[in-house]
C-alpha cells in the first residue's frame, strides 16, 4: 500500500514538473530569489526566510492551489504533524479576549519592528463574526453563530483550535495563514479565538446588540492601524 | 490662478461632503447603503474630473518636468518616454515597456527615476530611500510627474509592447509573482485579488485575474487616495500590499516592482486610461 503511494506520489511529482517544463521559460527559483533580492534590500537578516516559500507553500503554488487528492493528503500529514496542542488540554481561553485579537491586525509588518503589542489575528478583515461588528470581509466563511451551529460540542473546540493552528493541516493550500505552524499568535492567544467561536457567552453566539452595530467600523481598516501606515 | 481656486474650493466642498458622509449616520447604515453612498460620492467627482485633488499633483509634475533642475541644470524635456525624447501625449499607455539605453524593461516611475538620474544628474538613492509619501503628505516629485504624465493619456487604451524578449520575460516573472506564497501569512497578490465580489473588512477587491476587472480598475492608478489624502501610484500601491503581506519594503524600480506592474497593465490591455483615478 506503501509502495503504491510513493509510486503515485513519484508519477504525480513528475507529471507537475513535466507540466512545468513544458512552458521553458518557468521562472527558476534561484532566478527568483535574486529577484526578490533586488526587490527587498533592507531585509533584516532575520527577515530573509519570509521570501522563500516552506514546502508547502511551494507545491500549492506549482499546482496553483489544488493538488491532486495524494499529494493534498501529504500536505495535510505534514502540517498535522506540526500543531502543538496546550499542555493542559483545555482548549477554550477568554472570548473577551479573543474579540480584541480578531479586531486586531497588529503584528509582524516593517512598521511593527520593534512590538509594542500582541500580534493581532485580524479574524474580521475576512471573515463575519459577531453580529455587532458590520465591518467584516468576504474571503473567508462566515462564523457567525459558529458555536451554535455546533451546538456548542466541546470535542469541536479541539477541531477548531487545530484549524486556527494550521489551516494547512485542515483545508490544502487554504488562503488562511497558519496561525501558530508560522509563530503568529501563541496557544493561548489561538484558545482564546476558540473561546470566541465556540463560548456560548461570546458575541458571536447571540443576538445583535441593539444599536451596537458598526461600533467597530472605524477601528481598522484591512490590515488594522490605517494611520500608522508606511 | 484661477483654475486653482476653483478646484481649491471644489475639493474643499467635495471633502466635507466625504467628512459628513463618513462621520454621519452612513456608517450604522445597511451595508448596501453604504455601497450606493459611496458610488454615488465617486461619480460626482467623475462628472467633474476638475474636483480630484490629484490634478494640484498633476500641475505640479507638469511644472517639475519642464523645471531645470539637478546638478546638470536641465528639463526633463529630453526624456524618452518610449515614443521619443519629449514625447508625453500617449506614452504612458504604451509602458511598460523594453528601452535599450537602459537595457531593461520599465514602467513610468523607473523611467522618470532613470531620466532624472541621466539627465539631470540626480542620485537615484535620494528618491528612492524614503519613495512615497506618508499620510497627509503629498506625492512624492517623481509621483507627481508620473501623474502628469499618465493624465496625458486619458482616454487611451493600456497597449503595452510585447514583442522583445525582455518584455516576454517580465511578464512572466510578473505573473510567477503575482501567484507566489510566501512571508508569514503565506499570502500571494492572489490571495485577495484571485476570486471575484470579495472584501478586506469593508473595502472591496479587484479581481485582477479577470481582465473584465483588471480593465476597470488598472488604469485608474496613480489615483488621490481619500483615506491618506494623497497621491498614491502604483508602485506605491503593490510597496503597501507588500507591507500588508508581511513582506519587507519593495524598492521602487526594481524588477519585481516593474514586473508585477507589466502583468497588471497586461491583464488590463484594452482598458481605458482614467488617470489619475480616485480611491477610497
């Protein structure tokens, strides 16, 4: 069974290179590196791996996000393999908390150098949450009433946290960062967004507020902080 | 003079109509509300192209061009845009595009940044170190001229040459990095510009993949951002999704920068040239 798998995972890589080889002006990755190079040249040197893709990325890409079932599959082992779970085994932190960080896209750009907060999950710049918040993106799902559509099933809050953790590990090639696979935010900070999406006290499982709507539209803007902008 | 004043007041007018609009009721609206406010904000200004404030930086980019300046004490003048040295009428539509004295391809801020450089004697690094403007500043010189130079072709079509090999070749690198994954969020432009009617928060995205929509919006750039009150170009732009990517800071005229500009305006050929444009 084994052997038939890296057999089929063998032909596939070769059929992707062929596809590849097939246009002979494929941009090479040592070609892009120099580009990239040129491109940013006040990459701190802690910076530089930000310009090459991991693996994973990489093989999204030359499938242009949707690998063959085999190949997904892999993906998926890998990135798995790859989620730190709390120690304590309690997967739902503090909602309040967790609103606070799905509001804030705080973190990790060359204007935050020096941290002065929390990196923010910026949950709102794409996906719908609670009621209360109408400023809210598209390019994810919408979460609204999440935990109730769940009915608040405690072993869903592990799936959730797995989810946040590493997309990757969920859904292949997903456009959702990998939240803590990539060091963005910390296991508490991931329980918290849980607690958020699946607290039956937390906003997103009730009703509106009444004349609470759009409270927070001016707050951020798509990556938050619009006036700190380069 | 006058025209100044005019478009002064307009702008004045057309700002806290914005303000109002902005500060008022609008926001606790229905989103569609909001929508058909803001659509209908942005077609006053298109029946009067006088009231974006983008043409005081146009004015200005005009007068710099034909200002004697730099070390060497001349115009721009003499700049070949492509279509000869001082020809401005058309040539923003035919970038970017493969210029042999230079012996790489360049889209309209490289070329004026190249042009300033060899002409009038000014050192690159001064106009690129800190290249665009913060909130509330106004474009940079090189911006400015860049926004005269593409009013120039309004009502033209984006028909950038693709013939040299070069040409060929930027293109490519432009489409490789437009689908590229990487920094910490693994985002590519294709993240958010690849899948059409999607939003960031409330701010709607181009899908760019779709020439119907690439068309609409590309030859909008350089455009008066709202939002920051100035001038933004396109380099400027794809420098600020960068830095929403994660990444570091793009230079500007590099090959990466010119690249994806190359493969913008080549999912826009066709498009007609409305700039400078207005933009939230």
């Amino acid at each position: 069974m084994r052997s038939v798998l890296i057999v089929t995972l063998i032909s596939l890589g070769l059929a992707a290179s062929l596809a590849l080889a097939d246009d002979r002006h494929a941009i090479s990755e040592r070609q892009m590196s120099r580009v990239l190079r040129q491109a940013f040249p006040s990459t701190p040197p802690d910076w530089r791996s930000r310009l090459t893709p991991d693996a994973t990325m990489a093989t999204c890409a030359q499938w242009g996000n949707q690998p063959p079932k085999e190949i997904a599959d892999a993906i998926k082992r890998r990135e798995a393999a790859a989620i730190r779970l709390p120690d304590d085994g309690n997967f739902m932190g503090d909602w309040r908390r967790g609103e606070k960080l799905a509001q804030s896209g705080y973190g990790l750009r060359f204007t935050d150098a020096e941290a002065q907060r929390p990196n923010g999950g910026n949950c709102y710049a794409c996906h719908e949450l609670s009621p209360d918040e109408v400023s809210f993106g598209t390019l994810g799902v919408s979460l609204k009433a999440y935990g109730r559509t769940h009915k608040f099933d405690p072993q869903h809050a592990r799936v959730v946290y797995e989810k946040i953790y590493n997309s990757q590990a969920a859904v292949t090639c997903s456009t959702m960062p990998r939240f803590g696979a990539n060091g963005i935010l910390s296991i508490d900070q991931i329980k918290d967004l849980v607690a958020l999406l699946m607290d039956p006290e937390s906003p997103i499982n009730k009703p509106a507020a009444a004349g609470q709507k759009g409270k927070a539209d001016s707050k951020e803007d798509a990556g938050g902080d619009a006036a700190k902008r380069p | 003079m006058k025209r100044y004043r005019r478009l002064a007041m307009r702008s004045a007018l057309l700002a806290g109509l914005g303000f109002a609009a902005v500060a008022g009721d609008l926001r606790a609206a229905e989103p569609d509300v909001i929508d058909r406010g803001l659509e209908a904000f942005r077609s006053m200004l298109k029946a009067d192209p006088w009231s974006n404030p983008a043409m005081l930086d146009a004015d200005r980019g005009q007068a710099l061009w034909k200002e004697r300046r730099g070390p060497r004490n001349v115009s721009l003048e003499r700049c070949d845009l492509g279509k000869g040295p001082g020809v401005v009428e058309g040539a923003f539509a035919e970038l970017p595009r493969y210029f042999r004295d230079a012996g790489r391809v360049m889209d309209l801020e490289t070329r004026i940044l190249w042009c300033m450089e060899t002409l009038q004697g000014i050192e690159p690094a001064g106009l690129t170190d800190k290249p665009h403007p913060a909130a509330n500043e106004p474009v940079k010189d090189p911006g400015a001229i860049a926004t005269w130079i593409a009013s120039r072709s309004q009502g033209r079509t984006f028909n950038a040459p693709v013939s040299h090999p070069r040409e060929k070749a930027t293109l490519r690198l432009g489409k490789t990095m437009f689908h590229r994954r990487m920094g910490p969020f693994d985002f590519s432009c294709a993240s958010c510009h690849a899948s059409p009617g999607k939003r960031i928060r409330r701010q709607g995205l181009a899908h760019l993949v779709n020439p119907d929509e690439a068309r609409q919006v590309v030859g909008e750039w350089p455009a008066y951002r709202v939002s920051t009150a100035h001038v933004m170009t396109l380099q400027h732009r794809l420098y600020d999704c960068f830095w929403q990517m994660r990444l570091p800071e793009l230079k500007l005229g590099s090959e990466a920068s010119v690249a994806l500009t190359a493969y913008l305006v080549k999912q826009a050929e066709g498009g007609t040239i409305a700039a400078p444009g207005l933009k939230r």
